[in-house]
C-alpha cells in the first residue's frame, strides 16, 4: 500500500490552506506526497448557512494565502482578477464579500487540487502500525456514502475537521426528529418544513440573528421566538484596537501565558466571536420588531433571560419550557419547529483517534499545532481548528489560517521520520 507523507482528513479552509502551502514547499524542492480525505460530495463551505444575504465577518485579506504569501495564485484578490471582476469588486468598496462569494473563491482554491482529495469519504478512525513497540505509521480507515471502507498509511496527520453541533442537554433525546435542527443544518431542514409557522430559533448569535432574518423575509406567515439567555443582543466588536487579538502574533501571547492567563483572555475577548452578531444584523430585527409596533402585528417576539430546559415532541408540534433566568417563572410555548443556534463543539478529532489515545497524552498541542505524543510513537499529528482554549479565538476562524499552514508545513518537512530514503527525491532536507 502507498505510503503518504501526509494525509489531511477534511477539505474545508484550512486543509485547502495547507494544500495551497505544500505547493509552495514543493516549489522550494519539498517533495511531499500528500492527500485529503473530504466527507462532503464536493467543496462547500458551511453549505447549510450560504443565505442570500450572508457577509463574511473577516476582511477577505485574511484569505487562504494573503497574510503568508501576498503574491501567491491563490489569493482572493487574484481569484477576483481570473474570474474578471477585480474592478467590480473595488467598486463595492468593501473588505467583507458575501459567504456566497467566499465560498466561490474556496471552491475555486479547492479545485486545484481535485486529484489531492477523495470526495465523499468520511474518516472514522485512525489506528496505529506498530513496529516492535514503536508506532512508525497511521492506518486511516474512511467510509463512503454507500458504505465501503478505504484505508490509507501516512507518516504523518493534519486533522482539520472544523466544528461538530453543540446540542443543549434539553434537546439531546430528541435529536433524530426533523422538526428540531442545528443551525449547521439549516437550509436542508427549512426547506422540508415548508408548512413550519411556529418556529423558535435558539441562540443570540450571528447564526441565529441570520437565521432570524431569512425566516422573516421567506414567508409572510411565519411567527418566530428568538429565544436567548442573555438580557439583550451584544454585537460583535471588530473594532482596530480590539481586532488586534487576532493578528496572526497574538498566536506567540496566547500560547506563552498561564492557564489561568489564558482563560482569563479569553473571557475578555469572548464576545468578539460568540453571542455577537454584527451590528446590523442587531439593528435590522429591531426595525421589523419596531414596524410590528406600527402596524399592530405581532409575528415575532424576542425572548430574553429565558432558558429552555426541558423540550417535549408530539404529533401537534414541539413544546418548550422555557425558565425566566430572574423570577424562575415557567411557561410553555408551543412550536411546528426549533432550530438550535447554539455553537460547535471542537473536540471531535479526540473521537477519530480515539485508538491513539494512550500514544498522545491529554491531546495536548504545541505551539506549532502537534498533538505531543510518547517517545515511541513516531508520526506527527497536527490538527487545526481545535486549539481556542491554548492558541487563541483566531483558531477557529480564518484569521491565522494562511500562517498557520506554513507553520504546519515548516515542521512537517523538518520532521526526520519522513522516508526520504525511499522517495525518489532525495534533495529534501530530512
Ligand atoms: C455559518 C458560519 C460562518 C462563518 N463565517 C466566518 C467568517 O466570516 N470569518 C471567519 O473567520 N470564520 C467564519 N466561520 C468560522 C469557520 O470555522 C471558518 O471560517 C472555517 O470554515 C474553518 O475552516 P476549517 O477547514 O478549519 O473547518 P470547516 O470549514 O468546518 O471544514 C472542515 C471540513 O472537514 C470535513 N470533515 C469533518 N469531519 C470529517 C471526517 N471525519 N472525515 C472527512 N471530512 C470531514 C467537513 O465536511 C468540512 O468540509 C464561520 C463559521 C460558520 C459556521
């Protein structure tokens, strides 16, 4: 079986990223043999939430190449300038293009490398090859939609499989039911609840704030409850000073403090990327409440200091009791769907290498985005996107992306157990 020096198990920004730098490497003379397993059919970023109406939240300089290497093929800027509206883009005269369009710049990225990625795999566990009693390979064991297993060997692993549904305790027994869904599966589920009137969206973020938005504007007859903990919506700060915390130097700061520091930071900047949509999205539901004012008709009501704690499925529709956090008081709300705009885990890759487990002590990763792992166990495992709590906010978002895969591929090409003996092209430096 072919031995990968490297295998990339999903392909959204941050594997695309990685590719788009191992090309650079390979330019420079690094010959890596490297490959991503994607368990989408094709490229699509957060598929589910591409509304109409979406912008991006992060300038589109922080792109898959600009902040590492500005001159690279595949900034946005160049992506604007192959596709012939470079020009049109400038006169939009903003640094925040729709998801829509991001996500053509992404696709565009993606497709340079169709023969590096096996669509519509799904990696479910990566287990060790042993030698004697040194772990020196991975088996990564995919599966596709109709069911067939692959398995693939690599020195070396980038786990960049971004966030999984956080579902509150309340709503766990009655996941498999289609009127309640995460809002990372919106667009599917919406369109087959086209008879949906009564909907509660649960969340104060940015997520639920669009979600909230597109409801209002599909059908005139729908009523919606945006149900949230906090007293009121706070908006997103991305203003110069605060922005700072996510220069890709930040990373150095973050990562060189105390646990205690640490936490501590992130508390302070919380708001910048969670509970906080952005400003206008704040202002334009406050507009369609104020006009509900105006005309004498309610349709939608925005629910405050309420937590839902118990949620109950029948036949008539979905039941809430949701608790006033103040006075403790109950009351009972009945819906034809609930759509949970609670956030994403990030601790899914501990699952995939699960069988690993006793090779890399606690998952902890350093500076440069290994897992450390025992003296025995030879590859190297990065991953992206699951360090916030050491690496900063910026981890889960494109912000470092572009630098954070040069420092992923830095380190892979100086990592001694790649077989250069083995590979045609010797000239690498081991
Ligand atoms: C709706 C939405 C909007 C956002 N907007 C912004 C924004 O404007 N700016 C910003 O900076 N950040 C934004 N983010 C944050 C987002 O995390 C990043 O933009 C970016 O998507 C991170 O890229 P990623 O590759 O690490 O993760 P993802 O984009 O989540 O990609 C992970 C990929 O791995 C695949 N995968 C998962 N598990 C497996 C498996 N077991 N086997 C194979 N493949 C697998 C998935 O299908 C997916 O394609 C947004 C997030 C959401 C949900």
């Amino acid at each position: 079986m072919k031995i990968y020096d490297l295998l990339g198990i999903g392909f959204g920004p941050s594997n695309i990223a990685l590719a788009i730098s191992v090309d650079e490497l390979r330019q420079r003379g690094h010959q890596l043999e490297c490959f991503f397993i994607e368990k989408q059919t094709n490229f699509a970023w957060h598929r589910d939430m591409l509304l109409n109406d979406a912008d991006m939240q992060i300038s589109f300089l922080k792109d898959l190449a600009t902040l590492r290497n500005p001159r690279s093929h595949f900034t946005f800027t160049n992506y604007l300038f192959e596709k012939g509206r470079l020009q049109d883009f400038i006169n939009l005269k903003t640094f925040f293009p729709s998801r829509q369009e991001f996500n053509d710049y992404l696709a565009w990225a993606a497709s340079h490398f169709e023969n590096d990625c096996a669509y519509n795999e799904e990696v479910v566990e990566v287990l060790p090859e042993k030698k004697d009693s040194d772990v020196t390979l991975l088996r990564v064991i995919s599966r596709d939609s109709t069911g067939n297993i692959r398995e693939r060997l690599t020195r070396n692993l980038v786990v960049s499989i971004g966030g999984t549904p956080k579902i509150p305790v309340s709503f766990l027994s009655l996941e498999n039911d289609p009127r309640i869904f995460h809002s990372s599966q919106y667009l599917s589920s919406i369109t087959k609840l086209s008879h949906a009137k009564r909907i509660a969206i649960i969340g104060a973020g940015q997520s639920a704030t669009e979600i909230f938005l597109d409801l209002h504007g599909r059908s005139s007859d729908v009523e919606i409850d945006l149900i949230m903990r906090g007293r009121a919506m706070h908006p997103s700060d991305d203003s110069p000073s605060v922005n700072e915390i996510f220069n890709t130097e930040f990373t150095d700061y973050m990562f060189s403090r105390t646990p205690e520091e640490r936490t501590r930071l992130l508390k302070e900047f919380h708001h910048t990327n969670y509970a906080a949509p952005d400003i206008d999205q704040i202002e334009n539901i406050f507009r369609i409440l104020y006009n509900q004012k105006v005309t004498g008709v309610q349709r939608h009501t925005l629910i405050t200091n309420h937590e839902t704690r118990e949620a109950q499925a029948s036949d008539y529709g979905i039941r809430l009791r949701i608790t006033d956090l103040e006075t403790n008081l109950v009351q009972e709300r009945d819906y034809d769907a609930v759509i949970l705009a609670t956030g994403y885990l990030r601790s899914h890759h501990k699952t995939i290498l699960a069988p690993l487990a006793q090779y890399l002590p606690n998952f902890t990763v350093t500076r440069h985005y290994r897992l450390d792992s025992t003296p025995n166990f030879k590859p190297a495992i990065f991953v992206q996107g699951a360090s916030e709590t050491t690496h900063g906010i910026s981890d889960s978002l494109l912000s470092v992306t572009a630098v954070r895969t040069h420092e992923i591929g830095e380190a892979i090409i100086s990592i001694a157990n790649i077989d250069f003996e083995n590979s045609p092209k010797k000239h690498i430096t081991a």
